[in-house]
C-alpha cells in the first residue's frame, strides 16, 4: 500500500463512517458525500465506480432490492400483511417472546430458502403490525430479524450474497453449503433465541387487554382485495422458485426479482406511484454511497494488502489460517459490506486453497472459513450486511427509527457469540475429525 491515494482512501472512509456511526449527518449524506470525494480526488474513477464488477457499485444488490421493494408494495394493498400480523399474534396467544421467537423463526428459514434482504423485505411489515397490535417496541423485534437473517442466510448457497460469490469461485454446491453449514447454523439459532430473551428482556411485557383484543380479531377478514392477492402469491411464488433455480437458468437473482416486479406491476393495475409506495429510496442511495467508497478501498489496494498481510502471517499452518481468516473476515465485514469484502478477498482464499492442497486435511475449510466469517461477522454492525441496513430502512419509513450504537450494542454480542462458536464447529469438523 503505497502512495498517497491508498492512505486518502482510508481517511475519507474513517471519516463517513465516523460520520455513519456518531449520526452527526444522515448515513445516505455521508455515504454519498464520501463517495463524491473519492471520485472528485481521483481515488476511483466512473469505469470503476459504476460498471466494475469488483470495485465498483453491486447492481445485482441494488436491482435485487428495488424488484422486491416493488413487489412488497403490490401486496402491500392486499391485506396480506395484517393477515399475517393477526396470524402470528394469536398463535403465540399474545406473549411477545413467543411472537419474537415464531418472527425469528421464519425469517432464518426463509434466508435460508431465499435470501436474507427478501425475506426481511417481506417479514418486516408484518412485525411492524404485530408489535402494534400487541403494544409491544417495534425496534427489538426488528433488529432480531435483521441478525436471524444473517444467520439462517449462512446455511445456504442462496441464502446470503456472499454465499453466491465463495460458490461460484469454489465451485462448490447447493447441497455442500447446506451439509457443511446447515447443521451449525441449527445451533447458533438456538444459541440466539436463547440470547433474545436476554438481550431483548424488556421488551417482553404482556399487555393482557391488547392480547385479548388481538385474540378475537379475525385475520380472514383483514384481507381487503383477495383478486389482487392471488395474482401477487401466484408471482410471489414465481420468484421464489426462481431464486432457488437462478443458477440452472442463469438468470441473476436482480433479473428475476425485476421481472417479477414488472409482471405484478402490469397485471395488477395500480397506479405506478402506489405501486413504488414501498421503495426504499434512501436505502438504495445508501448502498451505492457505501459500494463506491469501499470500491475505492479495493482500487487502491488497501483491502487486498490487509488480506495479503493476514495470509503471509499464517503461511503453511492451515489451521492459524482458517481462524485468521475467519475472525478477520468477521472484523473487516462489520466495517465494510460483507459482499465487496468477500468478492476482494476470495481470489486469495483460492491461492491458499490451491497451496494447501495434498495435505491431510481439506483445503475447502478455508472457504467455509470464509463464509462464516463474513456471514456472522455482518451482524456486528448496522452496515455489516445488506439485510441489516434494509431493516434500519425500513425502521426509518415506519417512524422507528433505529440508531447505528442501538443496532451494534445488540449485533456485535450476537456476532462475537456465534463466530466464536463457529471456531470449535471448524476445528472438530475439519481438523479433530476430519
């Protein structure tokens, strides 16, 4: 890391995210603001900032979640989501732990299925009416969702971007993500539920009169247009099937969530601007504030000579490796977006697998290493993982408005607790047992 314009990449980034984190100005100010320095100095460039594919802003992520904002809007206006708060309320018979833990539940499964920015896209209107109903703080349950995204989405190829990136340079497969990850992610789900009931314990109060109200209220009759439902489960469902099947059609998950949303937006026949009523337009200002400024790092070469560092320090100890790497990949994914990070980092990972290969144990640790690192270590931070910023989004619209040290006061235990744990699931697995 040589030069000047290395060491004003890194200032211009402390600086916005000093600026992120303190709240001085408003995230998307200072993201942009920062971007637009970078550009003006000279530190990246408009080739690299708008059509690399490694430093420059992710419009698969940024079309990924205009496409779903889309549909989220269309059905919106049926009803669906009042369904599902009332649904959700009366099973857990009003007691706010059980409705977050049910919440939890279904939104880890659906990262898993999907992947964590849909489903908390969809999963985060219905908490924001349950909460309601209940008279339970909408923000708790919120931030729970954002960090049981992160963790159900590592189970799964499709379940986290990052995912998708270490898949296609590792050549590895749906069913090897889900057989390596899949049973560790069990635990540390019920690890973190475990960990809700204590970091979260205030917000649990029952209001016995709220849930009585909420008991006798019937869901069937919250939905206030069943023709316009049906059309957008049926392109819902369309969508879905299609992110499960994006690499055997070689659509990207961006293309099909679009397509999704043009369909909706045409056999629904709303009016355009109710249609965009749910579009997060700060959020994906945001996201392409932040892209460009860390494709100003990675540019530079400031992420590649932290990673090239980290691997010299650990050269030919492949177990010194894999646990650098992971808490490495964990730590730099709470500062930066977890997806530019492992997108930088992955053509190093493959010289080390490449150099660890013919020993006793499986280089391919090294990826899952990787993964795990970047997947919880997301959960550290407000900005960690593309989830986590939709949510504070999201929280925003709604009048809930969660502050970067409120989310990471709860994030950065969770992902300390379960990277730590990912260290003897690692080393049994692969180095005890292996």
């Amino acid at each position: 890391m040589t030069g000047l314009l290395p060491w004003a990449a890194v200032t211009i980034f402390v600086v916005a995210y000093i600026l992120i984190a303190t709240e001085r100005i408003h995230r998307v100010a200072a993201a942009l603001g920062g971007a637009g320095v970078m550009l003006a100095l000279g530190i990246t460039d408009a080739e690299t900032a708008f059509f690399s594919t490694e430093a420059g802003v992710d419009w698969n992520v940024v079309f990924l979640l205009l496409g779903m904002m889309i549909i989220v809007g269309v059905l919106s206006q049926t009803g669906l989501f009042e369904f599902l708060a009332i649904w959700a309320a009366k099973r857990a018979r009003g007691q706010p732990f059980r409705v977050m833990v049910l919440l939890v539940l279904i939104t880890a499964v659906g990262s898993a299925l999907l992947d964590n920015v849909t489903t908390v896209l969809l999963i985060a209107p219905v908490t924001i009416l349950v909460c309601e109903r209940l008279g339970a703080p909408v923000v708790p349950f919120l931030i729970a969702e954002a960090l049981a995204s992160n963790i159900g989405g590592t189970a799964t190829l499709v379940g986290d971007p990052p995912n998708i990136i270490i898949a296609s340079r590792a050549g590895l497969s749906f069913n090897d993500f889900l057989l390596v990850l899949a049973p560790l992610v069990v635990i540390l789900l019920v690890v973190f539920i475990g960990l809700c009931r204590v970091l979260f314990r205030r917000s649990f109060a029952y209001n016995a009169e709220r849930a009585k109200a909420v008991m006798e209220l019937s869901e069937r009759e919250a939905i206030s247009d069943r023709r316009l439902l049906v059309k957008s489960l049926v392109v819902l469902g369309a969508v879905m099937v299609a992110f499960v099947l994006h690499t055997a059609l070689h659509l990207e998950p961006a293309v099909v969530a679009l397509l999704g949303a043009g369909v909706l937006v045409t056999v629904a026949r709303l009016p355009v601007s109710v249609a965009l009523s749910e579009v997060e337009w700060p959020t994906l200002a945001f996201f392409m504030g932040l892209f460009v400024m860390v494709g100003g790092l990675i540019h530079t070469g400031v992420i590649e000579s932290l990673s090239r560092a980290a691997a010299n320090a650990t050269e030919d100890r492949l177990l010194l490796t894999t646990m650098v790497l992971l808490w490495a990949s964990a730590i730099l994914s709470a500062i930066v977006d977890n997806i530019p990070y492992v997108a930088t980092v992955s053509p190093i990972v493959a010289d080390l697998v490449s150099a660890a290969e013919g020993g006793t144990t499986d280089p391919n640790v090294l990826w899952w290493s990787l993964a795990l690192g970047a997947d919880l270590g997301g959960n550290a931070t407000a900005i960690g993982a593309s989830a986590n910023v939709v949510i504070l989004g999201i929280a925003e619209r709604n009048r809930h408005r969660i502050s970067f040290w409120e989310f990471t006061k709860y994030g950065l235990v969770v992902a300390v607790i379960t990277v730590a744990l990912s260290v003897p699931y690692l080393y049994l697995r692969f180095f005890a047992f292996g």
